[in-house]
C-alpha cells in the first residue's frame, strides 16, 4: 500500500491535507530555538497548514528528536530528509566526503526504512533513533556531476529506488539541472520520482522549466516573499505560464524559510504567509481552487506517496 512517510505515523495520501513541500523548519547547530518554531508550526496549523517537508538533510543540522517533538506538539506532521546539502556547507574531514557509495547507499536507505540517526554533524552517525525520513534531499551546484557528487546522487538514486521514494533536489543559479536528470535516468530511477528545486530563481529560461516537467519531473517553486530575487507578481506569472503549458499537476508551492523568515523569531514572512497572502494574489490572478487543491494537496500526496508493506 502507498503511504507518506512523516516523523510522527505514516499517512494515508488521501489524508495528507495542505502541505509546503520544502522549509527549513529547524537548524541544529544554530541559534534557532525550539520552543520558536513550536510556536511557528502552530501558528502554521492555524493559518490550516497540516504538512510540511523539511528539507535539511543528516549531517548537517537537521535535528531529528526535535522534529519529532514539535510535531507531535503542533500537530503538523513533518516530512523529513536523509540525503546531502551542497557540499560547502561541510567541513573537508566530513564523513560525507570521505564515505564509499556504497556505504551511503545503505545509510540512506537506514535512515528511511529503520530511522533517523541523531548524530551525524560532526563524525559519522551512530546514534539512531525511531523516526523515519520521507524522502532523500540533494544538491546540484554549479560544480556539476564532478567524480565526488556522482557518488553521492547515485547513492541517493539507489536508496530512492530500494525504498520507493522521493528524491528532492536543491538547484542552484548556473547548475545544469537537465544533465542531472539525464543522469538520474540513467540511474532507472522514474522522473515521477523526482523534485527540482529553485528553479523560480535559479533558471531564467521558462523554457527549461517546460522541458523538465515535459520528462514527468516535479518542480517546487518557493520565491515567494523574497524581493531580494523577484515579487510576487513574478513569481504568479512563472506558475501561470507553466499552468497554461499544461504542468499544474507538476508544481509544489513552499516559500524555503529559515529562522530570519519565521515569524516567531521576528521575522517575515511566516510560514502562513502561503495561506494568508498568496493563495488570495493566486486566485486574484485567475487560478482556480483545482490549482490550488493541486500545488499543495494532491501533486505533494503523490510525489511523496512510497509503497510500505502493511
């Protein structure tokens, strides 16, 4: 049977209810605190949030025992990451530079099928715990399918196929994210098993968005409240273009938040804003309630879906 992996049950997809499919929730190692983004996720739940994806994967920051927590006190269900992050955001001595393929490949697979360690940042896991991750997060910068990230995205393609799940990957300005699907399948992992990151900020020509989708890939679009790389009204033509091509049954919406965008630590513009503020500049624009049901209900509940034994 299909079910979606959170950190608290699995979950039935036809009860998966309004879900932003990549935030940032909570960092270890960090100054984000706990009780604030409790307070966050609440504040989510009451705005009618019931999901959302974290997209910080092990070793470096994501912080499992805490997910578990706040979720089950906040009653949002949290999907969460095994995988990797771009990898200047780790230390040269890493495990994660220094680990055989195959080795990966089985952590990963731990991670979803047994559960997530609670170590990990500094030296290699061995604390495991009881919750599971949902998908496998990745990175593709502009370094490309260099010798060290074949490694780590052919782990991540077996483990996704052993497993059944999502691979979600982060797309950064002047990557080339059609090599890497090309890789991927090549990999024999299905395109319906794939999100594509960023590619509101990252990716000008609308052109590539269309070819991507036009292979079964998903694209998560979250550039929304952030001036620093376009408005809003932008980011509403973007999906209503892709709309028009065809490919709503292909976008998930998120807005990618860290504590500086998080209300609860003096921040803008919340993890609400989705609902408060851009579904209403949605319709506005002439998307309907079925777009809507779409970005955030039924593409997150098939995408994240994975066949689990009963």
């Amino acid at each position: 049977m299909k079910k979606i992996t959170a950190v608290t049950a699995d979950i039935d997809p036809g009860d998966l209810g309004f879900c932003q499919s990549h935030e940032h929730c909570y960092i270890a190692g960090s100054i984000d605190d706990p009780e604030k983004t409790l307070a966050e996720l609440k504040l989510y739940r009451f705005a009618g949030g019931r999901v959302l994806v974290d997209a910080q994967p092990g070793g470096c920051g994501r912080n499992a025992a805490v997910l578990s927590r706040i979720s089950k006190e906040s009653g949002v269900h949290i999907i969460a990451s095994t995988g990797f992050h771009k990898l200047s955001l780790y230390p040269g001595s890493h495990w994660i530079n220094t680990i055989s393929e195959e080795e990966l490949t089985r952590l990963f697979i731990d991670e979803l099928d047994q559960g997530m360690y609670l170590d990990g940042d500094s030296a290699f896991p061995r604390q495991q715990g009881g919750a599971k991750a949902g998908q496998v997060k990745t990175a593709l910068d502009a370094e490309g399918l260099t010798s060290r990230y074949q490694k780590l995205f052919t782990a991540a393609a077996q483990a996704a196929k052993a497993a059944g799940c999502a691979v979600m990957v982060h797309i950064e300005k002047d990557s080339n994210p059609k090599e890497l699907a090309a890789f991927f399948s090549k990999q024999g992992l299905p395109a319906d098993r794939l999100i594509f990151c960023h590619l509101d900020r990252a990716i000008a020509d609308i052109n590539i968005h269309k070819e991507i989708c036009g292979q079964g890939i998903y694209l998560e679009y979250d550039t929304i409240a952030r001036p620093k790389y376009h408005d809003d009204e932008k980011e509403i033509s973007i999906i209503l273009e892709m709309v028009k091509s065809g490919y709503e049954k292909q976008l998930l919406l998120s807005l990618d938040t860290t504590r500086s965008r998080l209300r609860s630590y003096g921040g803008e513009p919340g993890l609400a804003h989705i609902l408060e503020e851009f579904i209403p500049l949605l319709l506005k624009h002439g998307l309907t309630e079925e777009h809507i049901r779409s970005f955030f209900i039924e593409n997150p509940a098939r995408v994240f879906a994975r066949f689990i034994a009963p």
